[in-house]
C-alpha cells in the first residue's frame, strides 16, 4: 500500500435525492400554487390584473386591503362570520359532549341506530335542509339572524363533534369515573375538572371541524342571511358591478378569509396531531 493510498481523503458520496422527496415537493408545490395566486393578485391593481401577466406584482399596493378594512360592506362580513361560527362552535361542543358520554358509557335500546341516524344528518347535502330552515326561522322571526345561521349548522357539527369525542371517551377506562364517584365527586365536578382534560385533544380536534366548516360553509349562511348577518363568504360571491369584478378587492378578501382558519391550525395543530394519531379523525 503506497503513502498516497493512505494519506488520500476518501471522497463522500454525495447524498442521495428520494424520489418520494421530489414527489412531496412537487405536491406541496402544487397545493400552494393558488394561494400565492391569490396572494399575488391581492397586491396589484385590477387594472394590472386583468392586462398582463406577471409572477409578482409591478407596482405593489395596499389598496384592496385597506378598502376591506374600511369599507363597512366588507368588514362586517368577517365580523358576522366570526360571530356565528364561535356560536356554533360553543352550541356543538355543549351538545356533543354529553351526548358522547352518553354512548360512550352507556347502553341502552336503540343506541346503536340513533348514533347511526345521528352520522346520516351529516352526510346529508346542505341543499336538503336550505328550504326548510328558510321557512322555520321565517316564521319564528330568526330570519336573518346569527343564532340562525349558528343553529342550522349544529345539524351538521353536533354529529361530527359526538362521534369524534366518543371515540376518546371510549379510550378513557370507566374505572376512572368510579373512582371519582367513590371519592365523593359530583357528576359535574367529576366532568369539568377530571374527564374533560382527559379528552382535551378530542375537544380540540372536535372544535377544529365544527369551526372550519361552519367558517367555509355557503348555501345555509347565504340562503338564510341578507344583510344584518350576511357572511364574508357570501359577499365575496356579489362583487360584480358596473365596471365589473373587482379582482384585486376579491384575492385580497380571499387572503383575509384563510387567516382566520390557519391561526385555529395554528393553535390546535397539537391536537390534530393527536387525534390523527389515535386513529379517531
């Protein structure tokens, strides 16, 4: 073996791209491509937008933001939005969560087929129930109203949020609510301070998706709205006037819409990992 052989650097191979890395890029690409769109449109002009193409704005500007955070017509539609999906929010979860209990921990005579029917309500199309509420809360004097609006999605979120927290209450041992009673716990006491931050990550992953689709729900909030309570979603549908659509106006109220949905992620993010891991969501 010669000097040169042992005193030479081996050479490193260089590391190896995944094809499954490529792919993941490629997709991750692909889904963000039309919220940098939107992202680029809301920062030009409608002028501009409509008359060349460019991958970045020429001349930035801050005008489409500042007439939605301005304009009345605009921000009272994310203010009416906030309002009813935390009501609903709030209404599902004080539903669900004993009714959860309820089939987690009981068995009684038609348990099975009321959770079955209880499903059936969510896979319905919203469509189905759009003309009835419209009449219901038109006589009941609800028309146009956020408790309207928030009660007419709880027919959707009440089954989603029972059967998510079930499956967590399922996974918690009865023992530990006997042990609970025997050490002089009320029902409620028992509930609030020892059971519910046991499922804490069902109640977060269960209140992720009665907000998200109570946030991007359309037909319900627009068929049953007008103007006290009509919703960002349904305004961003009645942009066309004389001069046309406003584009610039419409990408940055888009922007706008997903900042509320990406903060609840945000904060959840834990939990929905959890849920995910235990195999419930």
């Amino acid at each position: 073996m010669t000097d040169a052989s042992i005193t030479a650097p081996k050479a490193r191979a260089l590391p190896k791209v995944k094809s499954s890395t490529i792919v993941m890029g490629l997709y991750l690409l692909f889904l963000m491509l039309p919220i940098y769109w939107l992202l680029n449109m809301s920062f030009k002009t409608n002028t501009e937008i409509v008359s060349t193409f460019t991958l970045w704005p020429t001349n930035p500007t801050l005008d489409n933001y500042r007439t939605i955070l301005t304009d009345p017509a605009w921000y009272t539609g994310y203010i009416n939005s906030l309002i009813y999906v935390v009501m609903n929010t709030v209404i599902s979860l004080a539903v669900a969560l004993p009714a959860a209990y309820a089939f987690s921990r009981y068995h009684f005579m038609g348990d099975k087929h009321l959770f079955f029917w209880l499903l059936t309500n969510r896979m319905a199309p919203p469509a189905v129930f759009a003309l009835p509420f419209f009449q219901l809360y038109s006589s009941v004097g609800l028309f146009d109203t956020h408790i309207a609006v928030a009660l007419a999605h709880c027919l959707f979120n009440v089954p989603l949020a029972v059967w998510i927290l079930e499956g967590f209450m399922r996974g918690v041992p009865k023992e530990i609510d006997e042990t609970a009673y025997i050490d002089g716990y009320s029902f409620g006491r028992f509930f609030a301070k020892i059971f519910m931050p046991l499922i804490a990550s069902g109640i977060g992953v269960a209140a992720f998706f009665c907000f998200m689709f109570s946030w991007v729900e359309l037909l319900l909030s627009r068929t049953l709205t007008t103007v006290d309570a009509k919703p960002i979603a349904a305004i961003m549908t009645r942009t066309q006037g004389a001069a046309g659509i406003d584009w610039g106006v419409l990408a940055a109220a888009g922007i706008l819409t997903i900042v509320p949905g990406a903060l609840v992620i945000y904060f959840v993010r834990n939990y929905i990992a959890k849920g995910f891991a235990l195999g419930r969501v």
